[in-house]
C-alpha cells in the first residue's frame, strides 16, 4: 500500500473503540508498526495454529471467521465487516498464542494489522489508557450480549428482521435500500438459523410486502413491518 493510502487507512482506524480513547503520543509507536493488507476475495488473511502476532481492523470488505470440524465441514464463527476488530482478544489470554480460527477474506477487503507486543506495551505504560479502553470496550460487550439474548431467545424472525434493521437503520423510509454485505448463506449462519430458514423468512416477508428481494439488494417497502415488539 502506497504511503498516502496508509495515511488514510491509519487515520480511519482511530475512531475504533482500541484506539479512541489513546493520543497522539501514545499511538506513534503502534501506528509505526502498523501492516495494512489488500486482499482478494477467498484470499487468507490467517490460518487456525499461526503464531497470533497481530490483531486486525476491517476497513473495507469482510472477513470470515470459520474453523472446520472433526468431518470437515466448515462452520461459520462469525463475519467481521467494516469498522470491526479481530483476533484482538487473543493478546489478553495468557497462554493462548495461535490463532483458534481461520480468516478469510469474503470479498475485495482492506485490512490493517497492529502488533499485540507493541499494544500491550502501550496499555502497561499507562493505566489511564487501561481504563479508556477498559470503558469504551464495555459498551462494546454490552451491545454483544443484546446480540446473544437476540440469538437465543428470540424467534428466527425476529433475529432476521432486526438484522436488516441494524443493517438500514432505524430512520429508515419506504423505498430504503439494503445491500446485503455477505451472501445469505453467511447471514444465516450468523443468525443461529439454517439457510432454508433464512430463504423461508425472507419469502415471508415479500409476500407481505414489507420487503423486495433482488439478488443482494433489499429494498424495504415498509420499514414499520421489521419492528417488533418486545
């Protein structure tokens, strides 16, 4: 990546909540080292057993999280979009220095690695950083453990129907437009649902008219039709 883009990618990345809160000073060394990666789709960013060295911000793309099981099938952890971290937990457990998954690139994705050593070093000279981060990474996990309830108390309407409510956003009007950043097969798997489900919901749906399906794109003819009441 040529040094303007870097610039770029690296000034994107200071909203995210492991980076918000830290200075200008604070962020030099990290940023120094910092990788960012043009990936193709399908291409790997890391394999399940690699030396973990490095945790990653999604700038563009997506990636997908998979591991396989002991018969071979895939099975999908979790996708990582835009604006999103991965592997950063890793450099917190003490004994745990491979990678527990695989990383691969859904489509034309940029990323940038930060180095765990480096970023660990920041947080143990400067506790006042610790406990920034500390708060900003709490509502993070707040939001996640709405996600869970979500998933598993919640019908596979529901969960699909406040998807594509994250997705548009709450302001939403007639004739908003969704594109779909992963294929549905990825969605479902994200939703704790089948894919058969997923395509039955969604023909739900259009057939009351609350959505057009083309392909990726999703237009919301009545947005009031994917509220539901707690």
């Amino acid at each position: 990546m040529n040094p303007v883009l870097r610039v770029k990618a690296l000034d994107q990345v200071r909203c995210h909540p492991l980076f918000s809160s830290l200075g200008e000073e604070a962020l030099a060394p990290l940023f120094e080292k910092a990788r960012p990666m043009d990936l193709v789709p399908h291409e790997t960013l890391f394999s399940q057993g690699d030396k973990a060295e490095r945790f990653y911000i999604v700038l563009s793309g997506s990636i997908k999280l998979f591991r396989f099981s002991k018969e071979g099938h895939e099975k999908v952890i979790e996708v990582i979009e835009e604006g999103h971290s991965l592997a950063e937990a890793i450099m917190f457990m003490d004994g745990i220095t491979c990678y527990p998954v695989n990383a691969e690139a859904l489509e034309k994705t940029t990323v940038v690695g930060f180095n765990n050593q480096v970023y660990r070093q920041l947080l143990e000279s400067s506790p006042q950083s610790c406990f920034k981060i500390l708060g900003a990474l709490s509502l993070r996990l707040h939001k996640r453990l709405n996600e869970i309830e979500t998933l598993t108390l919640k019908n596979s309407r529901h969960r699909v129907c406040r998807y594509l409510m994250d997705v548009i956003g709450k302001d939403a009007k007639p004739g908003s437009q969704i594109h779909l950043p992963v294929a549905k097969q990825l969605i479902a798997a994200r939703l704790a649902m089948q894919p058969e489900t997923l395509s039955r919901i969604f023909r739900d749906l259009i057939a009351e008219g609350i959505i057009e399906v083309k392909g990726r794109c999703v237009t919301v003819s009545k947005p009031e039709g994917l509220i539901i009441i707690e």
